[in-house]
C-alpha cells in the first residue's frame, strides 16, 4: 500500500474489525490521554532535531481518537490502517483529511521501522491539517 492508499474497508471488516462493547468510560479516557499527548506535541519547540518524534505525537493523538471513534460506534481494530479506512468510510467529506492521516501513518513507520527522518516541509505544510482533523475527531467522538 502506497503512502496515500487507503485500506479497502472490507478486507479490515473480514481480518481486522471485531464488535465490541460501547464503553463512554474508555472513550472519555483515550480521549483524556490523547489530549494530554497534545500539549506535549504542541508545546514542543520544533526543530529539524526533533520534527519527525513532533509528527509521530500528533499522529498518535489522531490515531488514539480514531480508536476512541470506532470504540464509540462499538467496534475494535487490529489494524491502524484500518482505523483511517472507518473514518473515511463514514465521513466521505473528510477524503483530504484521511490521505493526509494515511500519509503520517506512512512517516511515522518510515520512522519507526527504519529511523527515516519525516521532512520538515511536511510538518509545516500540515500542521494546520493535523490540528484540523483533531478537532474534527473530537467533535465525532
């Protein structure tokens, strides 16, 4: 899967997605966590040094309120792919928004996996976008 795929929805229902109990409880507190990841992401003086573990939290925040989202809607997920696969699936409006969630994934396992660097550009590029989807993910859970 390229940097900007998204995993089709009905491979994650067959291999990745199982039903779950709504829990608000753990809702409220991922969401209490991610946002505690949030200050820290935000309070960080960027710096080529340090963009890339910058864009690794906010992807992580994102992705703990996507776990909260689909948590929410009484579904579990093996798959983090499959996390951003959901989220587009019930919000169609928000295309720009999962690619660009698809894209941190992408950096922060080039980063993970292979201590690749995640470009400066692509984190001033998109802050904007990162901080956006948050939101949003904060009005849908």
């Amino acid at each position: 899967m390229k940097n900007n795929e998204l995993i089709n929805w009905n491979t994650c229902e067959k291999e990745f997605i199982r039903k779950v109990e709504i829990d608000l409880e753990r809702v409220s507190s991922i969401k209490r966590k991610a946002l505690l990841r949030l200050k820290r992401a935000e309070s960080t003086v960027v710096s080529l040094e340090n963009v890339s573990f910058v864009v690794e939290d906010y992807y992580e925040v994102i992705k703990e309120l996507l776990v909260a989202y689909m948590l929410k809607n009484g579904m579990r997920s093996k798959n983090h792919q499959c996390l951003i696969s959901y989220f587009y699936k019930i919000n169609l409006e928000y295309e720009k928004e999962a690619l660009l969630i698809s894209q941190m994934s992408f950096f922060r396992n080039r980063l993970d996996y292979y201590g690749e660097d995640v470009p400066m550009e692509f984190y001033t590029i998109n802050k904007e976008g990162f901080e956006n989807i948050i939101n949003i993910l904060l009005k849908l859970t």
